[in-house]
C-alpha cells in the first residue's frame, strides 16, 4: 500500500529549485524565422547554441519556442510546466504583431526572459 501511495503522491516543488531551473535559462535569446506555407519555422540561438522549431501560428511558434527551450535546457516535467505558466520567453508588442502578420515572410525576434503576471 505504501508503495500506491508514493506512487501517486504528488511533489512538492522547491522555491529554491525553481528558481535555480528559471535562472538556468539565458536571459535573451535571439530568434530568425521565415514562413514557409503554412508554417513559421525558426532558428532559436540560445547562448551560441542553435535549435529549430516550427508552428502554424503566431501564439503556437511563442509556446514552441519556451517548450524547446526547456526542454534542452533539461527542466524537470514538473517544473517545466510551471515555468510555462508564470516565466517565459515572450516577445514585444510589435515582434508578436510582425510575426501574426501573414504579409511578413521572414523577420528576426529578440525574446526576453520574463515574468508573466496572472
């Protein structure tokens, strides 16, 4: 029975951890993307490293960049879902505009680690 129980009793997340897991990720990260038919791919560099990802839209390539990044910077499940809630990679007003404007075929955006207030 104590075995169940373990198995199904949820973590606690550490203060210290998750703060030790956000501030793992680099502070800016630069990001080229192009459309090509229906897809935005981009080219993420992260600290002199380079990772691709691609979306269909605007608000799914943002989520693809943050997932990427957490999971090559190897956060935890558990805490990468966090991180997805409250800090992310978001980009500017006018970056999220260019990258919804389907006219736009090829652009650069610079993301900020930031604090996204519920």
């Amino acid at each position: 029975m104590d075995f169940i129980y373990r198995l199904f009793k949820k973590k606690q997340l550490s203060q210290e951890a998750f703060d030790a897991y956000f501030n793992r990720l680099p502070d800016i990260i630069q990001v080229e993307w192009f459309r090509d038919g229906k897809f935005i791919i981009g080219k993420i560099n992260a600290e002199g490293e380079e990772f691709l990802t691609q979306a269909f839209s605007a608000e799914e390539f943002v989520k693809m960049v943050n997932d990427t990044l957490l999971a090559v910077y190897e956060i935890p499940k558990e805490y990468f879902d966090v991180l997805l809630k409250v800090k992310r990679f978001v980009p500017d007003e006018d970056q999220y505009k260019r990258l919804n404007d389907v006219a736009i075929i090829k652009s650069n955006i610079d993301f900020e680690k930031k604090l996204v207030k519920a």
